[in-house]
C-alpha cells in the first residue's frame, strides 16, 4: 500500500459487495475444468428453440461454429420471453433526448415496436439473409429497427450517424444493403442537423453507377424539410407505425449471420466484421451478467456508447436486452445544453452501472471535479471503462469523483472483432489495480507473447509482449464480409503456426501475473531501441496534476530513430508557465517511466483532433510532429483544431 487510502495500489473487493456478486471465484475453475460445458451452461441463459448437440466445431479453424445445430432467436430472446415471463410492465429504456424530452417504453411496448417494424419489412419484401443499413443517431427506432432485423434473419450493417455520405456508400455498396434506415435530422449541442440529405448524397454520389438500395426509411425527429423520392423513400410514421404489432418470431441457426461491423484497418477499406448469432449473443449475455453485475429489475444501466460502434450493438442493445435490464439510452453530447447533463441524467434515473470510456473520463477531469460533485451520484454502484486503455490517473479520479471512493471499476478489454468483453476484473472477486486490465474473463484464454510467440515471464522489465488469444471463444468474428484472405492474413498471420488470433496490441504482465494493455502495437514507439508505449508515456503526463489529456507520437528521429512528440491539454486550475511547465513535464516522465522516455518535445495545445468516436488520430498529429501535409481529417469532429495546434507548436 502506498501513500494515502485514495492513492493505494490495489482495491480488493468489499465485503459486503463480494457477498452479493453475481460472479464467484468458483466460474474461473469450472471453465478451467471443462470449457465446453462451461460455455454450455452460459448457453442455456438463454431460450433455443432447438437445442444444440455440439459446443464447439473448429474443424475448419480459423472460422468457428458454436452450438451450430441449434436454433434461436436473438430478438425473441431480447424481448419477447420477456413479456412472456410476466416482465411486460417493466421499463426496457428510458430514453432522453437530448433537447429534453424523454420516453419510458416497457418490454410489451418494445415487442409491440419490433413487431411491427418486422411486419413492415416483410412487406417491404425483405427476406432473411438480406442486409439492412441502418445510419441513425441514438432514437429508440434504432434500437427497434435492429431488433427487427434480428428477428426475421435480416443482417443489419449500423453505419455510425456521423460518418460522411462517402463512408455511408462505401459500406452500403460491400454489403449490398437493399433497405437503409434513417431520421430527418439528428440534434447536436440544440442544433438539428440534416442526415437524410446525406444518405440521398451516398446514393447519387457516383452519378449513375447503380447501387443495391430499393427503399429508404425515414423515421421523423427534427422535422426538418427532407429531400424526397416517391416510390423510394417512405415515412416510418405512415408505414411502421401503422403495421400489426403482433408477430410470430422464427428460429435460425445458431451461425445465422446477425450483423456487419465496419471497422478501420491499417489500408484505406474498412473491414466488414461478421458476427452470427448463437454464440454471440450466448458471450454477450454471460459477460454483461457477471461483469457488469447486473441484477434484473433493481438496477439501471447506462451504456453511453453509440449504436454505430460495437460496444452499442454488444452492450445497448443484445446483452442487456436478453438480460432483461432497465437502462437509460440517451441522445445527445455530455455537454448539451451544459456539462451538466450526464450527472442530471444519472440523478433523474438513479443509474447505478454507468459504463463510459477513458476519454469521457478526462474529458469530465478537465472540466473539474466540482460539476459532478454538485449532483447526488449515490445511486452508482459500479462503474466501468471501455475503447482503450485507462490511465492510472483517470481511473483513480473516476472511482473517487464519480464513484464516491466506493465503487468497484470493471476496465475492460475488447474489439469489434471479439464481439463481447474478453479480458475484464470480476467485481466481487478481483482485486483490481489502476489501470491494469486484469486477466481474461472465465472461458477466455489469453496470452503475452514475444516475436517467436514464446510467453514473456510476468514482472520482468522485458515482459513486454504481444497479446494473443489461443483458444476460441463463443461471440468471435466469423470472417471479414466478402473477403475471407483479409480474415486470415488480418487475424491469424502472425500466429499461423500456433493457430493463435493476434489482437494487435501490446501488453505486459506484472509480477502477479496481472495483465496491462499497451494499446496497439502500431503506437509502439522505438526509441534508441527500446519500446516504449504511447499510452505508456500518456499515462505518465496525465499523471502530472496539470494535464487533463495527452496524445503521444514518435516522430522520426536522426539520432535515436524515433522521438517522443507530445501534446498535452491543461486542467482549468492549471497555469502554463511556458518553458517551466514542459521542463516539468519532461522530468516527470523521466520519474515514471524512465529517461529513456522523455519526450523530445511538449506542446501545450487547446485541444486534440478527435474522431467522433472520442479516438484521438495520432497518424495526424505525426503529420503535424514531421511537419508534413496533413492525411485525411474527414473523420474528425473539428477539422479546424489543427490550426490551434500549428499555432500552439510555433
């Protein structure tokens, strides 16, 4: 233990919080015993229409087929059971919108919505198989619209809403989507912004090429002017809404494609990330069980992802729905119409899971500890941390701000490509540490090897390595849409010869054995070389009381082959004293890290270019590190950022 009780090393479980835990230490040895029954037993969570007589076939690896036989249905195990179960009054989502109206729609309403919706796609004559894109902000019928598309065996491919026409066609055209959903418009900080506009832009934006789509679907909510084509476009409130809200759910196969994910890779294609059903939704519901120990009908959970990412589709929509959990979905930014909100919202609806990412974090630590210190949070009861790894800093703030100082942080590890949460604390069970991932959830299999693929001996300095996962696990990827190469070279390349799956990022176990997450291996710097983190170095600036946020790069270096270029925000408290502060900043690196690790240089920028996904685009910043013309700034929330930091930097 060091320092004072806030600044400790380690955080056991409470007593009290332990005695009630959904997860036991006992899950750890019965998958260790036998993992198919392991995951078995998490299958029958759910209802299967037909049972499965096979776990696991890995015959054809590096593509999996988990309880392949069976058959269910994922929206029928969301919703309908349910209301069947006798659950129909209670509240599924409490949605707010962001210029502050709000809806509580209940288990019976939500079938009664799907219902429909499913109706009106079959009329539509849409048959399962067949994609469906959705390009929505965070509206209920999102929500449903997905829901329905898993209910008739449709493939729904969610384009996040703030993607430009140009990514909307791209994805679109490699699914041959027939149908895209969409709204009007979409609120942002009290504006409506247009979005059907831009879907009409995607489709006519390579003049007369032909494209897949035959109808597009317009659900109001700005109720801003549209432009419109008869016969093609359609109003969801004059077809969906008017459609019966009864209908019969059909089951699938267990390997029925669910959804296309399109996520970014080291080319310019994105990867559409395929997920079936079975298993997906099997690791989904067991992992937001026990991690996020949720207890149906007490509490309320707040996911504050976006559909458009995995973590929407994984923790939104299909684990808490077959969870039967009430949760809060909100539309807008966290500081719409005040930084406020997000602890308003947490007040109104006594949120007691409140699942958020690191940037979130820092972004609410530079805004300063007395907004939320100005709201009754007593209702969290746990919190947890998603999309990258969080820094000790933040993760000590989170708990003691947010959290109260009592609070358990469940910092988790995944990837679209995962599906579902794979290396995670078990609040109840582990002790957990600032910053460190922990170990791989029961039924998961991770490792930390080296270039040859030997595992690296835990707290050695050079214990660095690579993770890998060794084993297959139920919610994995299926393959990359249309292009099953790129799967393999992508995935399994590295590891060919040990038929491992390579995540792509770093990590390192200490002398526990604990499992750290360094981010991807392309954020690795090579310093006279050493290796060096850029969340390493990060963590270390935001570790000074003046820094709120860093972003950390290698530029090319004459001397030591890369140089640590860092931009740093300051807190509000925080004065910049200009050549002081960096010298500062630089000595405290060298403190926590080593002097290996010292940046070459420190600016002190307003702010950071960030997609809207809350990423930092560190291939930009080593644009503005190398002084070279910028790559694309199409993804970012503010294009204009960078001349703060030119003006900053100079």
């Amino acid at each position: 233990m060091t320092e004072t009780a806030d600044h400790r090393d380690s955080y056991p479980p409470s007593a009290e919080f332990a005695a009630a835990a959904n997860a036991d230490a006992a899950l750890y040895e019965q998958a260790s015993a036998d993992r198919d029954a392991f995951w078995a037993e998490q299958a029958s969570r759910l209802h299967w229409h037909q049972p499965w007589s096979q776990v696991l076939d890995w015959s054809d690896a590096p593509v999996a087929k988990w309880f392949a036989d069976g058959k269910l249905n994922v929206a029928y195990n969301c919703v309908d059971r349910h209301v069947l179960d006798g659950h129909g009054d209670q509240v599924a989502i409490h949605w707010e919108g962001e210029p502050g109206d709000s809806r509580a729609i209940t288990y019976r309403e939500l079938l009664a919505e799907v219902s429909r919706a499913a109706n009106y796609f079959t009329e539509l004559g849409l048959e399962a198989g067949d994609r469906v894109a959705i390009y929505m902000p965070m509206v209920p019928e999102a929500i449903v619209s997905m829901l329905a598309c898993a209910r008739l065996g449709l493939t729904h491919s969610v384009v996040f809403a703030g993607f430009s026409p140009t990514a909307l066609r791209q994805r679109v055209d490699d699914a041959s989507a027939r149908l895209i959903i969409t709204t009007d418009g979409q609120w942002r900080r009290g504006k409506a912004a247009p979005l059907k506009e831009a879907v009409d832009e995607a489709l006519f934006a390579n003049g007369d090429v032909p494209h897949s789509v035959e109808h597009v679907l317009v659900v109001r909510r700005t109720e801003t002017e549209v432009p419109w084509t008869d016969g093609r476009d359609l109003w969801w409130h004059e077809t969906v809404a008017q459609a019966s809200p009864e209908h019969e759910a059909q089951a699938f196969d267990a390997e029925h494609p669910l959804f296309i994910l399109y996520t970014s890779g080291t080319t310019g294609k994105p990867k559409g990330i395929l997920h079936t059903s079975g298993g997906y939704l099997t690791q989904t519901a067991y992992t937001h069980h026990n991690v996020f120990d949720h207890k149906a009908g007490q509490d309320v959970y707040w996911c504050t992802a976006d559909i458009g990412w995995v973590t929407g589709h994984s923790y939104i929509v299909y684990g808490p729905l077959a969870n039967r959990t009430t949760q809060v979905v909100y539309e807008g930014t966290p500081n719409s119409p005040d930084e406020h909100r997000h602890f308003q919202i947490i007040e109104k609806y006594g949120v007691s899971i409140y699942y958020i990412a690191p940037t979130l974090v820092r972004t609410f630590m530079k805004w300063g500890r007395e907004i939320p210190a100005a709201h009754d949070l007593s209702s969290l009861r746990l919190l947890g941390s998603v999309g990258e790894p969080i820094n000790p800093e933040a993760w000590r703030w989170y708990r003691e701000v947010i959290g109260g100082n009592r609070t358990p942080i469940v910092d988790t590890w995944w990837q679209t490509e995962t599906g579902a949460i794979m290396i995670s604390p078990l609040p109840g069970v582990t002790t957990t540490k600032p910053g460190a991932a922990t170990a791989a959830l029961p039924g998961i299999s991770a490792l930390v090897v080296d270039e040859e693929g030997k595992p690296v001996q835990r707290g050695e300095t050079e214990a660095n390595g690579y993770l890998v996962l060794d084993q297959p696990w139920p919610s994995m990827l299926r393959g990359i849409w249309g292009d099953m190469e790129r799967y393999r070279a992508t995935y399994w390349e590295r590891y060919a010869e040990q038929g491992w799956y390579f995540a792509g990022d770093g990590a390192k176990l200490d002398a526990d054995g604990d499992l750290w997450v360094l981010g991807r291996v392309d954020d690795v710097m090579n310093v006279s070389g050493h290796r060096i983190s850029t969340a390493e170095v990060e963590s270390a600036l935001v570790g000074h009381s003046g820094v709120a946020e860093a972003a950390v790069v290698g530029a090319s270096d004459e001397t030591t082959g890369q140089g640590i270029v860092a931009f740093v925000i300051l807190t509000a408290e925080a004065e910049d004293t200009g050549a002081a502060l960096v010298a500062e900043l630089k000595a405290e690196v060298s403190r926590a890290i080593s002097p290996i690790a010292r940046p070459r240089e420190i600016h002190v920028v307003p702010e950071l270019p960030k997609t809207r996904s809350g990423k930092i685009m560190r291939r930009l910043l080593r644009d503005v590190a190398e002084g070279r013309e910028l790559g694309d700034t199409s993804t970012l929330v503010d294009p204009n950022v960078f001349e703060a930091i030119r003006a900053s930097k100079a």
